[in-house]
C-alpha cells in the first residue's frame, strides 16, 4: 500500500493533544495538518518549517488540562488555552482578527483563514465538557459537535503543498 506523504496528520487527546501540538511545530515539514484535542499547546522553542493548519478543541470546564494556567495547573500545562493559539496565530502568520460564531448549546467556533500558506487556525471552544472528546458519548461529553468528523473534513481539506 503506498502512502501519500502529502497527507499525513496528526492528532491526539489531553497528553496526546500536547504531543500533536509539539510534533506539529517539529514536522510542520512533513505533516499536513494537526488536531490537538484537550491539550493544546504551542512549544516554547517552536520555530515552523512553514505554517500548518491547526483545529484544536478544548472545554473551558476543563479540570485536568484547564482552560487558562492557575496555581493549581499541573506542572506540565505551561500555558492557557488562548494563550497557546494566539502563538499559533502568529506562527501562520493570520491577522489579530478572526471570526467568532456562538454555533449554539455553549459552543463557539472561532476561525482564522487569512493565514498565510492557507495555514488556517479553526478552535471549537466549549463552555462544558470537562477533559473529554466532543461527540464521543463518554462522560461529560458535549454531543452538539462531533470531533471526530469535524477533524477529518478539516484534515481532508489539507495536503502539503
């Protein structure tokens, strides 16, 4: 089976989400896209090959990776939430201005698609869903958006140059 090198991704949850974070800013090169889900993060000596499409999606109920950095925040949270896509932001080199749309049921799509290289920044910010995956049915779950399809249909819309 070949392997179409244009399209290679990466995505992870909580922990994961860190390591698709870290893993996006080192093979930025090499993978087309990322999807960091409860645990996006931008690496503090991160310097992008290029710039990378990112959609990320993170509860602000979140009590294990919390929405912004307190003193209770474990030690490997360096950063809020916002705080680590507005890194993103700048590193896809898109305008200070995005588009921000309440899609109903505590969830707002915030999207950035003047980014250079067509290196989008899509985040789904949920008001709950504590440390889950949106749309899989588990625990405190939010069930309006499915992240698993959102992730692909982005992901599909993506290939390396």
């Amino acid at each position: 089976m070949a392997i179409d090198r244009s399209r290679i991704y990466t995505s992870g949850f909580s922990g994961g989400g860190r390591i698709s974070s870290r893993l996006a800013c080192e093979l930025s090169d090499i993978l087309a896209a990322a999807a960091p889900v409860a645990g996006p993060q931008y690496p503090d000596d991160c310097t992008l090959k290029r710039p990378i499409p990112v959609i990320a999606f993170h509860a602000m109920d979140d009590q294990v990776n919390t929405y912004e950095v307190a003193a209770d925040s474990r030690l490997y949270w360096r950063m809020g939430v916002e705080t680590a896509l507005d890194k993103w932001r700048q590193a896809n080199g898109c305008s200070l201005v995005g588009q921000h749309d309440r899609l109903g049921q505590g969830v707002t799509l915030h999207t950035w698609t003047d980014c250079a290289g067509a290196a989008n920044l899509t985040f789904y910010q949920t008001v709950n869903g504590n440390h889950t995956w949106p749309g899989s049915g588990q625990g405190e779950a939010v069930e309006s958006i499915d992240a698993s399809k959102l992730i692909w249909e982005f992901f599909s819309r993506h290939q390396l140059p």
